[in-house]
C-alpha cells in the first residue's frame, strides 16, 4: 500500500495537469505530502507479529487518530489535497521567474526564446572541431573483423 497513493496521485496530477500548467512545484508537493501518508499506510499493513516486534502500535494508533479515512486505508487522500492546496499557492505566491531563465539557457541556442549563444556551446578540443573529424576518427578505433583466416 505504498506505491498505491503515490501512482494515483500522479496520475490524477498528470489528468488535471492543465489546471495548474503542469507546475513541478505543485507535483513536488502534492507527492510530498502523499509520500508522508503513504508511509504510515505501508507501516499500518505490515503483519501484526512485525508491527509487535517493532514496537510501532502505539505510533500506528495516534496517526490512525489524526489522519482522516484512515479506517478506509486513504489516509493518504487528505494529504493530498493539503499538499495540492500548499504547492498551488507557492505557484500563485512565487511565480519563479527564475526558474524560466534557467530552462532558457539549458534549452540551446536552436531553440525559440533561448537565450543562449553559439559560444556557449563551442569545444574546447580543436582536432574535433567538424563533424566529419570525429566519424573518420570513430572509425578508426573500431577494429574490423578479419574473416580471411580460417581454423
């Protein structure tokens, strides 16, 4: 029962992604916040010989007390929603600009909207300089088979 909310959760973000533009902020947190949950729900599953041994009843029993549904095995599923809740509001809050400039530059100088130049992108090896260079060199490393030789 760990992977359960952890895969549901991303897949209802993936469905709903349109909503909030697909923003890692809000997948960040709202899968955070499930992660936490999904672990109490696999500790809870576990055997109860195991559960004894480990001595994590009493634990168990006061996150069964504070977590909503719980009972049901959905402990998960108000996390969720606090986690999609607190990952909207940072988009909302901290619009990060930042962030674009960074995916700009790593995007290539090919791209629209990158900011970035041909030198940023130059070689510091000049014998690999043209693209012709480097096949004949490639090829000459590899070693072809000699079928002449019989045994």
């Amino acid at each position: 029962m760990f992977l359960y909310p952890l895969s549901i959760v991303l897949i209802l973000l993936s469905l709903c992604g349109r909503l909030f533009g697909n923003s890692k902020i809000v997948y960040a947190w709202t899968l955070g916040f499930t992660g936490v949950a999904a672990v109490y729900d696999f500790l809870n599953t576990l055997p109860t010989a195991l559960r004894n041994a480990l001595h994590m009843n009493d634990m168990l029993v006061v996150a069964q007390n504070w977590l909503p549904f719980s009972e049901f095995g959905m402990a998960w599923l108000c996390p969720a929603v606090v986690g999609f809740v607190v990952g909207c509001v940072r988009m909302v809050l901290f619009d990060n600009k930042d962030m674009e400039e960074v995916a700009r530059l790593a995007a290539g100088p090919d791209l629209e909207g990158s900011v970035a130049s041909d030198d940023d992108y130059s070689s510091s090896d000049a014998e690999f300089n043209e693209p012709a260079d480097f096949a004949v060199s490639a090829k000459s490393t590899v070693d072809e088979p000699n079928f002449s030789e019989q045994s």
